[in-house]
C-alpha cells in the first residue's frame, strides 16, 4: 500500500457483558486489506479484572494485543504489554521529558522501530517508521463514534493494526498536559489497588 489511503471506523453496538466489563467495538473497512476491527476489553487472555486488553484484527491484519492496569475503561501505557502475533514488543518512553516528541511512545517489533505520540490535539495521534505513517483521528476524546485514519508511505497491515490497537489505550499522558491533568486520577487508581 503506497501513497495516502484513509478510512474509517464506526462504533458497534455493545456486544453485552463480559468477564471483564462491557465490550466496545469500532468496525470499518480499509482497502486492499478488508474488514478490520478494534475491540476491549477482549477475552483472549485470563487476566486479573484490574487489568484491560485491547485487540485489533481484520481479514489481512495481524492480531495485534495491548494488556495494561484498567484506567477510565483503557488499559495504561505504563508497564503495559504490546503483542503482534502474540510476539511481544519492545516499548519504552521518558515520562520526565516535556514536549510530545521527547515523550512520545518508542516500540520495537517485528524488526520496526517506530515513534506514536500526540499530534495536534488529545484526539489526534500518529505512528511513524522510516517511509511510513499512520495518522489517527478519534471524533471524541472519551467515547468517540469514529475513528478516521490515513496511511501514508509504504504503511501496511502491520502498521495500521499498531495504530488502531493504541487507539484504545489511554494515551493522554503523552503529553507534559495530558500527564498533570491524569495525574490525580492514576494515583487515586493505584492506591485503591493497594
């Protein structure tokens, strides 16, 4: 897939009541790859229930997981686990650097290096590798009913499930802002988990 393909994800309706809380689910159709899927908490994992899972996959993308504490309904970034095939990722990030791109997610998987971080906006974010780009929209910060997104360069499969899945964590943190503003509230999560 080269040059700018967008496309779109609408929320499902809720499948019901799991094990692990309601599920949520966003469905859309990306071209050349087919249907694909963003969906938590999952069930493919016996987790403790203070935990989340997020899972995407489609037709021709590779199942792509991220396990982390439960924070507002969204695995956290930190010590939260990233699986492409259920091959684990490498992730790390300075959480004492200001500024988006020196707080920005570093991964490594599959031989990648990639960078995701904030772009524009708390609803907005981009995944980038050397010749490709997935840019991610949410129409909301909490409980969006779309999620619109454009790959660009040689982005494939691969990267695409990277960014849908991390659409679902809570990323809010990325940012010097976003992390003051969730500061309260995650330390309030961890201490009650005590």
């Amino acid at each position: 897939m080269s040059g700018g393909v967008s496309f779109e994800l609408h929320r499902a309706a809720s499948s019901g009541k799991g094990p692990h809380g309601d599920t949520y689910s966003w469905v859309g159709h990306v071209e050349g790859l087919g249907r694909i899927e963003l969906a938590f908490p999952t069930e493919y994992s016996d987790y403790p229930s203070e935990y989340c899972e997020v899972a995407a996959r489609g037709e021709s993308l590779p199942l792509t997981t991220y396990l982390g504490l439960r924070y507002l309904r969204r695995p956290l970034l930190a010590s939260g686990e990233l699986r492409v095939d259920w091959d684990p990722a490498e992730l790390s990030r300075n959480v004492w650097w200001p500024g988006r791109r020196g707080r920005a997610l570093r991964i490594s998987v599959k031989g990648r290096e990639y960078t995701y971080a904030e772009r524009g906006g708390k609803r907005s974010h981009e995944l980038v590798r050397a010749g490709a780009a997935v840019h991610m929209r949410r129409s909301s910060w909490s409980s969006p009913r779309t999620l619109s997104g454009t790959a660009m360069g040689e982005a494939d499969a691969l990267d695409i499930s990277l960014a849908l899945v991390l659409e679902g964590v809570y990323t809010r943190n990325l940012t010097t802002r976003g992390a003051l503003v969730s500061l309260p509230g995650r330390f309030l999560n961890r201490f009650s988990s005590l």
